[in-house]
C-alpha cells in the first residue's frame, strides 16, 4: 500500500504519515522512508535480471516522457525513461519487458549510461542527444537508428488536413502505405519480413531518399513548411531490415499506462 501510494499514486510519505494518523495509526516519516529503502534493496535482484533481460536484445524501443518531481520552492520537472523490448512482431518468442529509468534532466547522458555497453537496432525519435549511440567510433558498436515514421507523418498529416499543400496529403498516403504492409507481417519471421518488405515497401520508402520526387515536388510546389518537414524527418531505411519497426508508438502506450 505504500509503495503504491509512493510510486503510483504519487503522494510523499509525509502525506501518507498524515493520512494514517487520521486513522489513528502514528507512523513517522522516517519508518515509512525505512520501509520503503528496505523494500527497493529487496527489489534489486529483480530489477537487475529485468535490466540484464531487456538489454539483451537485439532491437530496442527508447523514449522518454516528464514526470513531476516534489521539491522545497516549486515543482520540478524530471524524466522517465522507457527501454522497451518486444520481439513477437518479428516471431520472436522471448517475453517483452519495459526497463525504467529516471533522470533529471533529458541529457543525452542518461541514455548514454544505460546503453554503454548495448549495441544494436534502436527505435527512437530524432532527439539529438541520441547521436552519439549512432556515432561510428562509438564503441562496442555504433547503434543502428530506425527512426519513428509516425512522428514524422504528423507534419504533413496536419498540413493535409488543413489543406495547405497537395504534396503533404500524397506523402501521408506513402506513409499510410507503408504502414498498412507493416500491419500485414507483424508477427512473422524475420526473413518473412524481410522479404516482403524489400519486394513492397522499399519503392516507397526509396521516395522519402534525400534528393528524389518529394523533396522536389516540395519545392516547387508547396510552402517552406513542407520543405522544412521533409527535410527534418529522418527517414531511416526500415523495410532494408526485419527486425525494425517503422514506429515507436509501443513505447508511448507503455508510458501512458505506467
């Protein structure tokens, strides 16, 4: 009960003290703050297999989101990191599992500590703080960036809905293609995805290449705004892999729900 009233609902034990002497019940702040320590070190070993078990795979979901931190003047704002793994869409069988980990502040270290020793696909938006994962002196490994296309779909998505621009509604539907071939291999293997995504997928993702149709078609007929979002987005070559998702809207569910 109190570590879920801590860590869940999110009153400090000095309100919970008070809660429970309203009931008649005296529990000093410090015995509750004693408790709370001694149930963290028991839950360490099981943190440490989560951690051991998520950074064992081969892709991984990062993304971060606020949380409200209680301090003496004013509420702060810190961080909370999600480090997600799930292998079923690409047929995996080992179990999916969330790592957390809090920070204050949004340093590209905090990343950069967790992931020191990680290599391999990580699914993230194009916050750069990540670019030094990606660098190719990095050791063990460069970290190979999958890019999330949803968030790079939102631009033209409100531009189209505006009606600003033809081009944004046309590179929705690209997006909107792409995503519709994602929801017909989930779960498949990954030579299945592979396959199926260098035969379908790549004609349309070879759109989205620096210097080809859209970014011209921008140009010449659409405002700076359309440039400037096709031009942000970072359009990693998803379907060239079969491990890799085109989105990371798994670890936003997962935040909201924790």
């Amino acid at each position: 009960m109190i570590l879920v009233g801590k860590f869940g609902d999110h009153p400090p034990l000095n309100r919970q003290s008070a809660a429970f002497a309203r009931e008649g019940i005296e529990l000093e702040d410090s015995t509750l703050a004693d408790w709370v320590g001694g149930c963290v070190a028991a839950l360490d070993p099981i943190l440490a297999e989560l951690r051991r078990h998520g950074l064992a795979a081969r892709r991984l979901h990062v993304d971060d989101t606020t949380v409200p931190v209680l301090a003496k003047v004013k509420t702060r704002t810190g961080r909370l990191w999600v480090y997600v793994r799930d292998d079923r869409p690409f047929g995996g069988q080992d179990p999916p599992a969330a790592l957390y980990d809090y920070s204050p502040t949004r340093h590209g270290e905090h990343p950069r500590r967790v992931l020191a020793a990680w290599s391999g696909i990580m699914q993230a938006d194009a916050y750069c703080g990540h670019n030094a994962l990606y660098a190719a002196e990095r050791k063990p490994a460069p970290v190979i960036e999958a890019a999330c296309w949803s968030h790079g779909r939102r631009d033209f998505f409100h531009l189209a809905k505006l009606g600003k621009s033809p081009i944004s509604a046309e590179i929705v539907r690209r997006i909107d293609e792409v995503f519709a071939i994602e929801r017909e291999i989930n779960g498949a293997s990954i030579d299945a995805r592979l396959a199926v995504r260098q035969e379908r997928s790549m004609p349309l993702v070879a759109g989205f290449e620096a210097g080809t149709l859209p970014t011209n078609l921008a140009r010449a007929l659409a405002s700076p705004v359309v440039v400037e979002a096709l031009t942000a987005g970072r359009w990693t070559v998803c379907p060239g892999r079969g491990r890799g998702k085109p989105t990371r809207l798994l670890r936003e569910r997962l935040q909201v729900a924790a």
